[in-house]
C-alpha cells in the first residue's frame, strides 16, 4: 500500500472512530462502524434506541467529532478529507435550527456572534471529548485500520467497536500502541 492510502486510511479510521467514541461516550449504543478506504468514505450506525434518545447538542459533538481527531492525529492535514467538511455542515445546520426560534427579532450582526461562538464553544468542547476519549478512538481505528488490510470495505459490529473502545480487546490495545508510534 502507497504511503498516501496509508495516511487515507489512518485518518478515514480515526475520523470514523471518534463519532463512535464520543457517541458512546454519551451512553449511546453502536449498531456497527464501517469505512470504505476506496473512497474515502464510512459511518457510524447508531441502534435505533440510541436514535431516539440522542439530544441535539449529542448529534452536534457526535458530528464534529471527526474532524477534530484528524486535527489530533495530524495538525497539519486539517481539512483535506470531505467527509469532515459534510460533518460540520450537518452540525452547523442543528445549531442553526436550534438558535432560530431564540434568535428571531434580532439583527444579523448579533445572530452571527451567537453563532460563531456557540459553533467555537461546540468544537472546543468536542476537542476536549476526542483528548480525553483519544486511547479509545485509537484502538478503534487501529481495528478499523487493520480489517481494512484484508477486506476493501470494513464493518465492525457495534459490539465489537464498543469493546474496541472500552478496551476489553487486549489484542487491539497492543495495535493501538504501535500505530500511535508511527
């Protein structure tokens, strides 16, 4: 593999990891965890218990998620992979439709600022889940990464993930340490 499908594949694991470890994070149960590095794409799937409990400030953090572990993978590949971009889009929209109804009557100067900075105060708080979740979403994504080596596309069960991420699977955590050294 192209040292370039490497780092695809280590940032699409990672990205797809953290949405499973910060929903997880929040009591919500994992359906399965998929990538697909050919193009780039994957997903979480929630179980349908999960779907309805979820807040929206969940589905917030849940989507800025990726993009903030590919900044604490690599500061320096910020925003090179669509999927993150379509991810802060959707969180953005939620935050958006929340903030309407609060918001109408005011001038566009102040919907801007409260905006921008709850979308600033979302993603620095989504910064602090993914450090603080970093061990789990590293041997998820080592998982991931490693399934991905066998099979073009990649489905882990919500089972497997959520052990992945506890860190039940001693086997994942030994990968995670040597992918976190390269």
């Amino acid at each position: 593999m192209a040292e370039g499908q490497t780092s695809k594949l280590h940032f699409l694991a990672h990205h797809e990891a953290s949405h499973a470890a910060v929903a997880f994070s929040f009591g919500l149960r994992l359906e399965q965890v998929r990538i697909e590095p050919d193009d780039g794409s994957g997903g979480v799937t929630l179980t349908a218990e999960a779907l309805q409990k979820r807040t929206d400030m969940q589905r917030v953090l849940i989507a800025l998620a990726g993009a903030r572990a590919e900044r604490y993978l690599n500061p320096f590949c910020v925003g090179q992979w669509k999927g993150s971009d379509l991810d802060e889009i959707r969180a953005l929209n939620i935050i958006a439709a929340r903030l309407h109804s609060r918001l109408q009557g005011r001038s566009q100067d102040y919907i801007d600022k409260i905006y921008e900075r709850m979308k600033s105060r979302l993603a620095d708080r989504c910064g602090l889940i993914v450090e603080e979740r970093w061990p789990a979403i590293q041997r998820l994504a080592v998982e991931l990464a490693s399934r991905a080596n066998v099979t073009r596309w990649v489905e882990v069960t919500g089972e497997e993930a959520e052990r992945a991420l506890t860190g039940e699977d001693g086997q994942s955590h030994n990968r995670q340490n040597h992918m976190r050294a390269s």
